[in-house]
C-alpha cells in the first residue's frame, strides 16, 4: 500500500508542470525581494521627497498601547502594483517576442461555398445540407 502511494506521488512530481510550477515559485521569490527593495529603497524614498516622509512612517496611534501602520499598508499596496506593473510587462514583452518569432502557419480552409445555393457548407460535405444538391467531387492537387 505504502509502495503504491510512493509510485503515485513520485509520478505526480515527475510531472513537467509540477516542476514549473515550483522553479516559478522560487523565481517569484526572488523577483519579491528585487520589487520590495526597489519600492523600499528607491520609490518611497522619492515620494518621500514630495511628501516629506516615508509611507512606512505613517501611523495613527488610536490609543496609548493601540497603533495602526497604515503607512506599511501602503507601502505593501504600493509594491503591489508596482509588481503588477512589472509582470505585465514582462508577459506583453514574452508575448510579443513569441509571436515573432512562431511563424503563423495558413490553415487550411473548413468550410466550400455550395454552387447551387451559394451557402457555406462543410468542406468534406458531398451533398448541401440547405439545398440537398449533390456536390461534384473536388480533386486534391
């Protein structure tokens, strides 16, 4: 039983998309700290300037023991977005290199016009479905 269970999850990680999955997950961790570290110490420092403070400052104590970061609440949105941002270009830019890449193919026709009634009709088809003309056959070159 043991020996069965092991078979299985060995084939399950063994997968293709299993290991995808995890080198994304440790290239996303690794891309986390790049995007954390240019909010924190590049992008807050800039809005800083205009503000005259770092997001991560701003707090509002409601009590003497009870305080609310709010400031860090933005700074997370903040790279959030910035992340969001990245990614997106990131897969605009993939998704254009691979188009120029991959040659588009022409593909070859599905459906034949019907010459009695002039409907579009299957290009296998030997008789209209709309009319029920019998098709002459077409040579294949």
């Amino acid at each position: 039983m043991m020996k069965k269970f092991f078979e299985e999850f060995r084939k399950f990680i063994s997968k293709g998309n299993v290991m995808d999955m995890a080198v994304g997950i440790i290239i996303g961790g690794a891309f986390t700290s790049i995007v954390s570290s240019l909010v924190n110490d590049v992008i807050n420092p800039i809005l800083g300037l205009f503000g005259g403070m770092n997001f991560d400052q701003l707090t509002w104590n409601i009590t003497g023991d009870v305080t609310l970061y709010y400031g860090k609440f933005i700074t997370a949105v903040v790279n959030f977005l910035i992340m969001a941002l990245i990614v997106f270009l990131m897969v605009k830019i993939m998704n254009t290199a691979m188009s120029r890449i991959q040659k588009t193919e022409p593909t070859a026709p599905t459906t034949k016009e019907c010459p009695f009634c002039k409907s579009k009709i299957a290009i296998e088809a030997t008789r209209c479905p709309h009319c029920t003309s019998q098709l002459e056959e077409q040579k294949q070159d």
